[in-house]
C-alpha cells in the first residue's frame, strides 16, 4: 500500500501579505486568497483524502474549508514560532 501526501500552504492573507510574514498573527485570508485556495480545491477534486490536517490559525482553516469537504484535523503543533514550527 503506497500513501501520498499533500502538502498546501494558505492562500493569500489580508493586508501586507507580500511584503512581510504573519507568523502568529491570526489574519484572515484576503478575496485573492479564497479564489487560490477554490481553483486548488478545483485542482485536487479528483483525488480523495483520508485525512486532512490543518493548523489552527484562521487563515489555514479557512484554506481548508475552501478547498475540501473532508473534515480537517486541526493540530496545535502546526503554529510557527519565531521562524519554525511547533
């Protein structure tokens, strides 16, 4: 049995997102950013997932939401603090 994975970064966040990072800051995504994450939910629809996980911060799950109707797994330790991850 073969697993893959798939790994999706958010799409773009409200504000200044180009020019500087969020880290811990619990942005929303901005109207850009939900139309990336709906064309790659619209990408990966013919693919099933067994699980998805996500990180807790507002801009992840919103993603999330957007491009898959599988329930996400949210987990803590998905955070960025001070340049690396939980």
């Amino acid at each position: 049995m073969t697993a893959e994975i798939v790994f999706v970064r958010h799409g773009e966040t409200a504000g200044e997102s180009r020019i500087r990072l969020n880290g811990r800051t619990d942005v929303p995504l901005s109207d850009l950013g939900r139309d990336q994450m709906r064309r790659v939910g619209s990408a990966l629809a013919a693919h099933r997932f067994d699980r998805v996980l996500t990180s807790p911060m507002l801009r992840a799950r919103q993603s999330t939401s957007l491009m898959t109707t599988t329930a996400p797994e949210i987990i803590d330790g998905f955070t960025e603090q001070g340049g690396r991850y939980a």
